[in-house]
C-alpha cells in the first residue's frame, strides 16, 4: 500500500498525470504552529527546474492544505494537502503502454495491475509522488525541531564523484542548517563542479547517473525505538525504499563494517559530562533497533535515472517483438540533488512515527 | 515490537537465559504438510557448535509445536514452536550489568527499558532469538517449494574474502538447492579455508570479523508486491533488519548502481519463450516495489561480533568512571556462517507475506 | 486514528467547516469499471436536504476523484475523493468553544487535543465526515456486486416506532435493491408517516429522537473471515462504531439471544440442493467469526442527534460556572434516515476487506 | 487473525486439544511488578469447576511464564504464557467432524480451512482459549490499578433473571474489588439463588441459556482515545468480539438510547469542584471515541452455549443426508458467570491500548 506507519500515518495518493497527487498525515499531535513558508522552501528544494542539473519542466507544486490545520496549527485531525498536476505533456509517453522502459516499473506494475494503472508519466510509481513525502516530511521536522532534533542531507557522491563524509560524532548545527535548505546540498561545496560537470556529460550523451545520499539526524534522545522489527533501522528503511530509485540501505559503518573487526568496529563508551557518548560512531546511533543518543546516520543508493534518450531494448508487450525504444520528454540526468530532501522527509517521517510510538513525540 | 507481518505475522518472544523463548506464526493457509526432518534441518544450520568457527556451547534448539499443526499438517490457526533455554552459565555476564558492552545493545537497551530488561545474555536482543526466525522461515519455505519458490543465501565475504556471487539471470536449482543445506554456505566452496583461517586469526587476537550474506528467491512470479511503502524491497528491509548485526542491504547492484551509468544499469527487456525477461538484472528483480520474475537478490551487510575477549573501553553507569572490559564466555568470531540460514528464513517469511498481500499464496 | 482497515484501507480526512474533506481509499484491485452515477446517488442518500425530517442546509457534497481512476476504472493506486465545503454559517455555531455541547465531542476532543481542535460545526467529529464514507462504501459495494454481494440497510425504528424486520433466511434481491436506493428505506413503507410524524412531534418541541439501522449482506459465501480478533463481527463492529451517534451494534439475534435456551437460538443445519444452509439465522450469517453463506445481518443503536434548541445545562470552561445553552443552527431531529446509507457504506468497505483478506476480492 | 493491537499487541495461539495454549503480550511497559497470585485468582474466575453451575471437568489452567518476567517484573520484552492442555476426552468429540454442530464453528472453519481445522474440543474456536485472554488481561489491568483505573463486571442477566445495573455516574471502589473477585458476580448476590435454579433447570432439560454482562472500567481519565475508527468504542469491540459466543455490545445507554429522545439522552455538564462531570452517563464515558472522564460502561451479549445434550438438526458432510446430533461431554449450561473474567480482561487489554496510544500508559 502507499500508506504507511503505526502512530504517524502518512498515506500517499496520485498519478503523476492525473487530477492531482496530496498526502494525507494522521496522528499529528494537535497545537502545533507550522511555519508554512519552511515547508514551502522543502517543497522548493525537490522541485524540478532549480538546477542546471534538473529538467526544466516546470511545476507549480504548490500544495494546498484541505484540513488539519487551522490559523497554521495542527488540530490533531488528519492534514491533507493536495498538489495540482499541471504543465504536464502526456504526448510525451506515447509508446509506453506497449513497450515498457528499462529500469521503470511499467512492466512490473502492468502484470500487478492487469494493463489497468495509470501509465502516463509512470503513474503512482512515478517520482512526483515524492513531493507529498516532502510536504509530510517538512510538517514532521518542525516538529521534531521544537525537541532539539534536526535532519539534514547531503549529496555523498554522484558517479564517482564524492563528497566528504559526515564527522559521526560531532556535527554542528550550522552544518544541518545548511545541508537542509540547500538545493544542491554538499558538505564540500568545492564538488559541486566535478559533479555538474560529470552530469552535464551525461546529458550529452543522452545518458544518465546515480549517486548516494547521506542523512544524519542530531539531537535523538538515546533510549527511542523499538526491538527486532520496530527497530528505528526497521523503520527507516521501511519508509526509504518508498522512494523510486532508492536500492540501498546502510546505518553507521554499513556495509565497511563487514569487512572490519570487532575491536575495530565497536564504539567504545565514555562519559562525556553526565552523558554517556561512544568515541566513534560505527553503529550509526542505532544498537539493537534502540537509538544510543549518538547521531543517526544512514546512507542510500539512488540508481540513476531510468528516462534516457539512448535506444534501449525492451519488447512490445503486444506484438512479442523486440524493439528498440529511445524515452523521449524531459528528464533529469541525475535525480540525486533533488533526492536530497526526499530522503530528509521520509527520516523525519520515520524519526516522528519511532518517537511517538516511545511516548517521546 | 517483536511481531511483525501483515497477512503473515510472526511474533518472536524470549530472552536469552529466560526460560524459553518461541515464536508465534500466524496466517499460514490450512493444509500444508511440513517435513518436520526439514525444519529441524534448518534449525541445526543456525545452531552453534556445527563449525569450528562457531561457538563450542552446545544448544539443543529443538522446537517443541503447540499448536497449529495436526499430523504435521498446519491447521491455518497459529502457529506456536518454543525452544526451551538449557546449558546457559549466567556467572559468565556478571559484570554486564554496570558495564554496558560495545557494540551491544546493553546501553540502549538500558535507557529504553529503564534498567528492567533482561540484561544476562543480552535477553530478548541476544542473537539465540534468531532460532525461532530460522523455525519460522522453515515453515514458510516449505509452503513456498510447493510453488517453485527456493530461497538461498551464501556467505557472500568474511572480512574481504569473497565468494562469487550469484549469476543474476541464472540461478541453478542445484545450486540453490546445496546452500540451503549447507552449513558453510558458499558458491565456490574452495573459499572456505581462507575463510576459516581469518576466523581463526581473529579468535586467536581475540577478535572478531563481520561479513556480507547474499540470498537470492527464485521462481517468484512477476506482479508480486505492492507500492511505495509496502514494496518487496521495504517489507524484505523491514524484517531482515531484525536480526542482530545486520547494517546495510542492497538490492540487485544496490551501491554499485550509484555509480554507474543509466545505460549500464538498466536491464533491457526480451521475449524468454513466452516470458519476459531481463538480460541483465542490475534491479535485483524488483522494480516500483513490484517482482518482474526475475531473481530477487540482495546483500546484508553483518558486523563483527561485538563480543570479543580484547579489553575495550567502557564506562560503570553506576559509578560513572570509565572501565576496561573483557567481554567472558564463549563466543562466535564470526557470525557469518550461521548468520546465512537466518537471513533466509527472514526472506522466506516476507516474501509468503508479500505473495499472501496480492492472493498469490 | 481516521484511517481503518488491513488490505482495503480507507483514510477519511476534513473538518466540518475547513475547505474540504475526504478520503483515500487504498487496495482496491485495479480494472474496476464503476459507475459514477450510482455513486452520486448513494452520496445524494446521505446528504441532507432530502427529506422533510432533515435539515434544510443545502450541500452540494459533490466528490472530486483526484487519483485511482482512469476513464472511471480503478488504476489500483489509491484513490482519493475530495469533496469541498460549501455554504457554511460559522457565525451560527459562536458560542461552542468555551460550553461543550452535552452530548457532542466538544469537551473530549477540547482536553484530548488541549483546544487545538477546529470546533466549528464539530470538526472532524461532525456527522458530515460520513459523506466520505459513503463514498468509499460506494465504490466497495459496486465491486462487490460483481460477486452477487449486496448490502442494504433500512430504519428498523425511530423513536418507538418500528419497522419490520428482515426475514434472516430468505432476503429477495429486489428488496436488497429498493432499500438501497431509498432515501427513507424501510421494508414496511406505511411505518413512514408515524416515523415523519413522530420526528416533527421532537421538531417541534426542539428536541430530537434516535432509532436503530439494521443491515443485511447477502450473497456472501461461506469461509470469509478470521478467527477472535479478525472476525467478521470484529471488523464490522470496528468500523461501525466509527460512524457518530452508534452507540451499541449486535449481530443476528444479538442481546435478544442472551435470553434465549440454545436449543432455540441455535440454527439447524440442512441441505439446500447442494449448499448448507440454516433454517434459522439467530447467528447472523457469522459463527466463530467466518461467514457461513447466510445472510450477515446486523443492527446498530443511533442516538437522538445530540444537537437540540432546547436550552441545556453545561459549564463555562473559561469561567468554570454552569450554564444554559441552546444549541442554534439548523439540525435535522433525527439522523436515523440519512445515516442508513452510512451503515450500508461501512458494511460495504469491512467487506470487502474481509474478503480481501481471504483472497476472495 | 488471533493478534491484536497497535501499541500492546496480544497474540493468542492455541486449540483445545493441542499440547497448550497461551499468549504472547508485546509492548507492555517495563519495570511493572506483577502480583501472580493475583493473576492466578483471576484465571480461576475463568476456570471451570468453581461453580455448580459449571462444567465439572477439571482444568488446572496454570499458566507458566516463559519470557518478559524476571522477578515477577515486566522487562519490556514480549511476556510469553503458556497453558498446558491436560485431562481432555478426545472421544467425546468423535461425530463432529462430518455433522458441524448448530451454533458452533464447526461448518465455518471447515469452510475456511478446508477441512484441516483442528475441530477436537472446537480447536481454535474453543472458549478454551479465553484463558490466554484473561491472563492478558490480568497483568494489564495491574498496570492500570497503578493508575487507579479499575476494571470491573457483573453478570447483567442469565436468561430473563436480571442483575441490578451500575450505577453509571457513581460506581464505588468497593463494589468494583468486590466484583472483579467474585466467582459469580453480582451487584445484588440475592439474585443468585434464582440465575442458579434457571441454569439447573437448563442442566436437567439438556439445554443452555445466555445472558449479559456488563462491565464498567472507572478512573480513566478524560482525553484517551482517538477519532472515528481509533475510538474506544471501536477498540473495545475489535476486541470483545474476540470473545466466543459475544453477538452484541452497547456502550451507555445503548440500544435504549435509540428510543430517546435528545433532551433526555444528552448529559448535562457541571463541575464537581475542579472536575467536570456529567449529570447522567447515558454517553458512557466516550464521546467521539474519546473518554470524557465519566466510567466507561458496556454491556455484551452472550448467547446459549452451543453445546446441549438435546438431538438437534445438522447435516453429515460426507453422507450429504441430514443427521440428528446429540452432542456428548460435559459442558456449561450457562458460560455467563465465566465470561465475566474474560470481558473484564479484554476491557483492561483494550484500555491499556488506548492510553498507550494516546501516551497515557
């Protein structure tokens, strides 16, 4: 289902090509004041056509709030905010009811669906429904800001091309700051060229590129989660793999950590005044499902776009022949920028609904 | 919470020096004959003592039913297997209590539970309550053969020894068929000495060492699978995440595709006969959230065993100085091994759930 | 929370007198053809306006479909319904925020949301919420009917003037079909002029009355359902009561069994050709919580519409001193007529997530 | 399913002539000393063979704690009781697999489950298994005394014999002690002797009778609970339909209240002191799903014990010829007096839910 959580509910719905997309969020605690321009600037950053890199289609995204608030203050009703679809050319998707693209879920979803979904731009799969999970995002992080808890993304790599890393046991708030309001977010902003430069060859060559995300969330109290499969990594992954394109998942060291050893890989624990911090942070915050007060930090793959205007093989679905197809329309060599806040969402998302179901929302 | 599951649920309870611990399966269809030889196969592959890598503690691990089966046969009311704790030295955890392990869940656990969780062992975050996973898996795996379904997964690296990896577009029966009886489970079995000898190195520096699993389904039909949130790759994430040390999961090219090329990772599309197909299968057989008959195949990333015999920092929480800790007991360097059976059995749970979720089972 | 149900789910959203209200149906298969118009009739049921016994307030309670339809056939995303609040006098409804109206949500929902809740017209608790509902239901029972399924409801009494029953064994489908598309169904037409007579008698003394619904789903096969918790009787009663004013719901015989000797309320079995049936229904068509192929019939208790002109006491909550209010605006005497399509509505989605969750959708 | 919950989650598992039966019990908060003595005395309520007017089959119904306790102290891990199945006479039990008997689950789970139900006893759909319930409840209802919300019920009626009712604005500490100890609950324990004298002449005539209970919860505070389909009303009968024999529930004043009129069924506010109060309770304590602070009260119809020694109609399965059933073993003439733990217990389940939710527990 495109709903999703247990004390926060987000139920996403829309075609990419149909009336509208919107999100419905349940479970808000009431009486809290929403800073509606914040929330309009998170929709900005994912919003096509801010970057060179991004395709100049533009859209309006605008979301309207049809309930759940009122003077800007939740009222612990369930919030809907609907974007209009418009400026969309669904002469551009002509041929892919017959022959379904490379690296898209046209195919999986016409056998899930019998040929019946909406294809148009690819339908409920596509990844415009990411800006409802944007707008819930930017309702829950400012909440979750009143604790003392921020998130904030960055572009770890694009390509080959990467940035630094976060330091896993000190990162300033002025660096959150930054990485969330930006809309080509870098922790080394000296890489953006290399980046743009390897994306803009891509676009040259009627090509396209991945990339990863990297998501740190400070200000956790230790002691939030849940056991086995309510575990915040549970949690957060369940909600990461929501968004199209995303094929991976890792907490801490992740994956390095299965190469390292065990003295190499334990956080060691110190008092640091009355609190009790771990000297590295291996683990990523996160120790059987349970955050330990360290930040929390997670890294995600985005495979590159699937829309290239190369000719790729794929088969009619009608005639049972191969066929060449070139995707024609508009598309972003490299989504990964505009991933950025998508992926702050959905762990704001995640962090509100594990916060709420230990009594700490 | 230690339940998870839609259409299929599985509770797991028990603590490690508990009296016993179980799991709760419900939602099976009625009528299914278990080979029980089968399932207590499974249990023994988890089992330590099979290996010289493993720890030499012997645990029985044998799953009493009581109830849900009649004549072997599942009746479709719940499931409940326990397995009784015997042979546990609890003298050996005495100075956990104060001293919070790294690399464990003691500390986060001790905030979440305010002190009151059972503590001896690691309790309900011990890796013994994998076993009624593996039980559980077992189960499902059986209705799922009766489909062409199989699931296998190998120790995919120790450290950095790898082994192959599976050929995406062909996965022989024969071959799923041995790793899912091994008990070193691997492709090329020639990498089993260079394995064990960097185990042994690790336990003679009492140390351990982490590595990767890679498990493959196949046989799954195309169309399997919901949107968004409950993708097969968030429901697979959600619960393989709940076994102890896992950190990361990729699917198909998982973070290789971040750095490829759109052209290079999408799999072009071809007529097999009568079926669709992927030349390639960089998606992993999952695309929008939704199987194309493909081989789903992902990576999970384990740590090293956080027990380890070196002295490493820590702090008393009751005094609040720091303090050096050997971890005492017997204990796995490497989990790897045995960390295979569970990953597909946590496989084999969700995707019976996913295909109960589109009326498949 | 606003949001029901396991593989159909439907999130109801919307404040009385914000700008819209809602729904998003999600799981309902894809390749439903339906057919708007029936739709709009069986919202036309519920809205007000209809009738002399309602309230002269007129609503337009037009729904917009946003997602999930293509060319008025189900895509298989979620669906979402808006439908816009139009000619709403706030001004009628000034004095509520500081004296709880008795027999309204006023004060629990002031101290469960600390007086953030949106007040007017009674928020999200207010009756008008259910216009969604029966759109969602408006839809499930169109899918339904393509499996023989029909639902259909009448006022079993208001006040104390009663209709006549269903005859359990033996419902014929043209009465299925009249009741629900009746705007005051009753199986008895001549019961309509006391009913009239009697709600004008409490108009007329500015008070109101209540009644019971009592619902019939026929057509149903046998072995739809789960167990204890998942029960038929469970997921109706779950949603039932979600509908404002339900106060008590009882299945088959229901409280008049509890005075019966089994020998009387238990149903004899006998073969019908080659279907087992009943020859009576005191089970309501549900035994253990699984459908037996007989009619399911149900009955819910409404209370008197707790909005009344007569001056009643309450408190100040600023003040903290009693005092007489009478509450002003237009409201109908008695909701029993208009929330018959609402029970229908109701019944209509917990069945088919019933089925759903036994592979019979 | 046989689980239940969102924030405390109850797996029951189990059939009546299996090796045992028990419950799983997640969420619950730990750190809470639970008095097993106390938790004993409420299962022997449930027990049979406490009362002339039960069935003389002995069960010892012990239930031992196989996770989640240590030193009688809930550690937050899921809390794991098992009963084990002694003394059951198979034998009596051998006609019923070919002739479903009427008023049982006979011929619905055989549907359901194709025949491979464990029908011995009734299986899963045995009232056997509400001791798994009242165990539940048993230590939810601790953890609520903590609170001081206490639980109790009475039997309202067995057959046309009534009970007094509670008082519903003013029900004493005393009374609920009294009630939520007795064997045989009554308000007035003079009319025992008269329930007493039906139920024997039920015994000699091979018959049974119902009845109803009525249970008061008091001391909740107002505020818990959540709208439309989270609401107390909602959760208490998702859960009280769980409950064998249960065909209907009515909260306050229920099905009276549709005979009312508004001026008489509204609650008049006032403060008594700090506290607001209503004068009557014809609400029941929830409004919009949501507690207002006045007890919460329903009442539940319980039907005839199915299971009479009189010949009855059914039908032979296999021989597809109607058959007459007598069916054989000892059981309860009238189950009302034993239901009333059980009631109590999935109240105090379904309660510590609701706060849970609403970050009261």
């Amino acid at each position: 289902m495109s709903s999703w959580g247990k004390m926060i509910r987000m139920s996403v719905f829309g075609e990419s090509h149909g009336k509208a997309i919107g999100v419905v969020l349940d479970g808000l605690p009431a009486g809290k004041k929403l800073d509606m321009e914040e929330i309009f600037l998170q929709m900005a950053r994912r919003a096509p056509g801010k970057d060179p890199t991004a395709t100049p289609r533009l859209e309006k995204d605008f979301p309207e709030v049809l309930s759940g608030l009122l003077d800007d203050t939740t009222t612990g009703a369930p919030l809907c905010a609907v974007i209009q679809n418009t400026n969309t050319r669904s002469g551009d998707y002509g041929n892919i009811l017959s022959c379904p693209r490379p690296g898209h879920a046209d195919f999986a979803g016409f056998i899930r669906y019998n040929g019946y979904n909406d294809i148009r731009g690819g339908g409920h799969f596509s990844g415009r429904l990411t800006a409802p999970i944007v707008f819930a995002g930017a309702v829950c992080r400012q909440i979750l800001a009143e604790k003392g808890i921020r998130i904030a993304a960055h572009i770890a790599s694009v390509g080959h091309v990467q940035d630094e890393r976060f330091d896993p046991v000190n990162i300033p708030d002025e660096l959150m700051q930054r990485l969330s309001h930006s809309s080509f977010s870098l922790i080394d902003p000296a890489k953006k060229s290399a980046m743009r430069e390897l994306v803009e060859d891509c676009r040259m060559h009627l090509d396209s590129v991945g990339g990863t995300v990297e998501c740190a969330v400070t200000g956790l109290p230790a002691g939030a989660g849940n056991p086995m499969f309510d575990g915040v990594e549970n949690v957060i992954a369940s909600i990461v793999f929501g968004i199209p394109a995303v094929k991976g998942i890792e907490f801490g060291a992740g994956f390095a950590a299965s190469a390292m050893r065990g003295s190499e890989n334990n956080d060691a624990f110190y008092y640091d005044g009355d609190t009790v911090r771990t000297r590295t942070n291996h683990h990523g915050g996160i120790l059987g499902g349970i955050t330990t007060g360290m930040p929390v930090i997670f890294r995600t793959a985005i495979k590159p776009t699937p829309s290239i205007g190369r000719p790729q093989e794929t088969v009619n679905l009608t005639t049972r022949q191969s066929e060449a197809l070139s995707v024609k329309g508009r598309h972003d060599p490299c989504i990964v920028p505009r991933a950025v806040p998508v992926v702050e969402a959905a762990a704001a998302v995640a962090v509100a609904n594990v916060l709420a179901e230990t009594n700490m929302l």
